[in-house]
C-alpha cells in the first residue's frame, strides 16, 4: 500500500497569512493526489484534484503544487472560514489518505 | 445539485450487522461510482470500495473484504452498504461519497455521515 504522509499534524495561521501544508508519499504517484478540506462535524468536501487542478467552487485562493513522492497546498490570504482539517488522498494505487493536518486560528 | 443524504446514526450490538444507506439525486446515477469510507477519530479516513451503479461491479479495499457489501438499487438512485459482524473496531462514522467522472479516482461530493456505535 502507499502511505501518505502529512505535515505538519497542526498548525496555527493569523488572517491574511498563506499557509502550506505538505503531503508525501511513500512512492511515486505520478499527481494521482486530491486534497480535501473537512470543518468539524461535517463531511470532507474537495478542493483539488491531479494534483493541482481546482475543483468547481473553491476559491481560487486555494492552490495545489508538486510532483512525484512531494505535494503540497498553499491557501493563500487566510480566511476565517478557512479553520478546518485537510486531508491528502492519493489514487495513483487503490486509494489512501494522509493522516490530516488540523488548521486553527491564532 | 448533486446531494446525497445518508440514513441515521446505528447502535448495534457485537456481532451483529448493520445497512447503511445513500440516496442520492442531482446527477445520472445509472453511470457512476460510489464509494463508501470510514473515519475514526484521529481523524484517519480509509476507503472502503466503491460500486458501479451501471452493473453493481465493486471494487474493493482488501482490508474490508469479508466485512463491507456494497450494492445499489437503480430505481432509488439509492447506494447501500452492509457491514457484518461487527465488533468496537468498526465503531466509526461511515460516508459514502460520488467518484469522479470516467475512470473512479477521487471523490468529488460526499454524503453528511453516518456514526455507527457498536455496544451491547
């Protein structure tokens, strides 16, 4: 199986920052990543897809990069509603996620 | 738009079974995938498999092969999901969720959830 790991577990952002969290894969998915933002006691809801593509909704300050083992999505001018847990999910083999990283307002 | 509205929370007892439910409206479901996934807190998210609606074809996570049917029934537009002898390790709430258009790879809209508590 992949394992996909992300980092860091947590963090804490003030409004207005850009933030990047990173996810890596124990090999090479070939951009066959998604990322998903998950607010608590709600269902995950997508943001990107083939690595870098934006799905259809999501403010563009929202952007996903990378290549390979190594990816990561940058949020870009914080938001308030941005506070939630985002979750990496590869779909290069069977589909697996990462462990979350839990995003909060300083 | 594309919903899909999951039953309601379950207690079950140990070894028993449960049938979550997922109707679904908004798009042609005769020619999609749905899936069903796990997630415990932690909050760790693991996929379960996934149906095709056109011919009930499953894949699924070898991990919960033996534990997790799926099937569908067209005429609803409803996926459905039995999880069998069920021991605290399946306590979790339980999505289902619409793949990707073509070939399934991601999950682009997702039921509200299901928490399944398993206690005699």
């Amino acid at each position: 199986d992949i394992q996909m790991t992300q980092s860091p577990a947590s963090l804490s952002a003030s409004l207005g920052e850009t933030v990047t969290i990173e996810c890596r894969a124990s090999e090479d998915i070939y951009n066959g990543l998604a990322w998903y933002q998950q607010k608590p006691g709600k269902s995950p809801q997508l943001l990107i897809y083939n690595a870098n593509s934006l799905h259809t909704g999501v403010p563009s300050r929202f952007s996903g990069s990378g290549s390979g083992t190594q990816y990561s999505l940058k949020i870009n001018s914080l938001q308030s509603e941005d506070v939630a847990s985002y979750f990496c999910q590869q779909y290069y083999d069977y589909r697996t996620f990462g462990g979350g990283t839990k995003l909060e307002l300083k | 738009q594309v919903k899909l509205l999951q039953s309601g929370a379950e207690l079950v007892k140990p070894g028993a079974s449960v049938k979550l439910s997922c109707k679904t409206s908004g798009f042609t479901f005769s020619t999609s995938y749905m899936s069903w996934l796990k997630q415990v807190p932690g909050p760790s998210i693991e996929w379960i498999g996934w149906i095709y609606a056109g011919d009930g074809g499953t894949n699924y996570n070898q991990k919960f092969k033996g534990k997790a049917t799926l099937t569908v029934d067209k005429s609803s537009s409803t996926a459905y999901m039995d999880l069998s002898s069920l021991t605290s390790e399946d306590a979790a709430v339980y999505f289902c969720a619409r793949m990707n258009g073509g070939y399934p790879y991601y999950f682009d809209y997702w039921g509200q959830g299901v928490m399944v508590t398993v206690s005699s």
